[in-house]
C-alpha cells in the first residue's frame, strides 16, 4: 500500500462511502453514488411511444392536445426520468439532480449524463452539434458551474459530437419552478441570444430539467431565427404534467 491508498482507507473508515441518496453505506460493488435500492427506485420515463415533446402518450393518441393544437418550434425533447418539484426525500432522480445542483457535486456529471445517453440515443444520429442551456453569467459566477453546460460537455465526450456555446442568457429570470404555465413563458420569453458561433443544420439543447417547456421552446426560437434548421431537446429530468397545468401541457 502507498501513502495515497492508505490515506484512503482510513478515509473509507472515518467517512464509509454511501449512498448520496438514502445515505446507506454501500455494499459490495456499490460505488458510483447510488445503491442498488436507490438505482432500482429511479423513476424512468417509459420511452415506448412519446410525443414530440417527450411526454408519453397512450396507444391511440399520436400526439398530446397542446402539440396538437399549438405545433412545435422543436423537433423532439426527450427526457430519461420524472422529476418532482416538490421537496421529496425518497424521489431518487430529484433528490440527485438537486445534489448536483445546489450542492455543487460535479461528480454526479458522468452518472447523470450516461442517463442523458440512454434517453437521446434515438436523436443521436440527428444532430450535428451539442448545446446546452446558459445560465446568466453573474449567476454562472455565483454558483461555479453551469449544470447544463457541465451534462452537455459529457455527453459530447460519450457521443463523439461537438459541444458549442450557441446560446447566451442575455436578462436574468425568476426560478421557473413555481410558476403558472403563462408565467413561465413571459419569464423566459426574450431571456435568450444568440452566442458566435457556426449555425449548423441540426442542434441538441441539453438541460437538466424540463418542466413547461417554456424555456427549450423560447431557446429552439432563437437558434432557428440564427440559422439552425432542426432543433431538439434533451433534459435529465422531466416533470409530471400534474405538477404543471395539466390542460396546457
Ligand atoms: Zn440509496
Ligand atoms: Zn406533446
């Protein structure tokens, strides 16, 4: 044993290594932050037939009333998990995405990245470039990190496709979470510009979270008003129409 694996053993004994979830210490071959118990818990968005904008849909239905109605900027937004705006302790993908961003644990990037992979493997082979959404630059400065930023990069590295910084925020606005469907599009609504850089046919916005869509539809307006033909989205997490108003989904 060197120095470095004896300083970590003694580590592991003063701090045992646990779950970031439930906090359980882990078993055997339980070692990149979530139990087994926790993995199996997380609540994944069954992928079988969704609308375009990535909610699921029953058999008969090819798309949700408001796709239907209103059209899509987007081409497609999919999402790996739901999402509970609700403080939740036993809401396993939740409680991860709010460690990652308010505890500042850039070390959830990979894990929650591969989740991106799995959802957006059907968009893979669309687009030509990876973007993610901004984060108003006095707040990127205050939190250290751009989360968004922090998931798109990874995912370039998985996918083998460019990262480009297309979007820039150009006002600050109120935390989406919250708010009434209309309120959350005003908020966003001209919160978004355009960054330099080479517009390209098709382009992937990676989030963390979707909740309205309010904000990858005003960021699809802006890149295709820049040249951007076909735009999607991607987001970890995606929350349940209930906690938004389901007649406007
Ligand atoms: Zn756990
Ligand atoms: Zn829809």
């Amino acid at each position: 044993m060197n120095i470095t694996q004896i300083l970590h053993a003694a580590l592991d004994l003063l701090y045992p290594p646990h779950c970031a979830v439930c906090e359980k210490p882990f078993g055997e071959g339980e070692r990149a932050f979530l139990c087994c118990d926790c993995d199996a818990k997380i609540e994944r968005i069954d992928q079988s037939h969704l609308c375009r904008c990535g909610l699921p849909l029953p058999e008969v239905l090819d798309l949700c009333p408001e796709c239907a109605r209103s059209g899509r900027a987007f081409e497609q937004i999919r999402s790996f998990g739901w999402y509970e705006e609700r403080e939740d302790p036993h809401h396993v993908l939740s409680v991860l995405l709010k460690i990652f961003k308010y505890n500042g644990e850039r070390a959830l990037a990979p894990l929650l990245a591969r989740y991106l992979a799995q959802a957006g493997e059907p968009l893979r082979a669309c687009v030509e470039q990876i973007t993610f959404v901004p984060m108003y630059p006095k707040k990127e400065r205050q939190r250290g990190f751009n989360q968004a930023e922090l998931l798109a990069r990874e995912l370039g590295r998985l996918w083998g496709i460019p990262v480009v910084r297309a979007l820039e925020k150009i006002r600050e606005t109120e935390p989406q979470a919250g708010l009434s469907l209309q309120a959350r599009r005003e908020n966003v609504r001209g919160a978004f510009g355009l960054a330099k850089f080479s517009p390209c046919a098709s382009i992937l916005i990676v989030d963390d979270v979707c909740t309205s869509t309010a904000t990858l539809t005003e960021c699809t307006r802006v890149l295709k008003e820049g040249g951007v033909h076909r735009v999607y989205g991607l987001t970890v997490a995606r929350a349940s129409p209930k906690n938004i108003e389901l007649e406007d989904v």
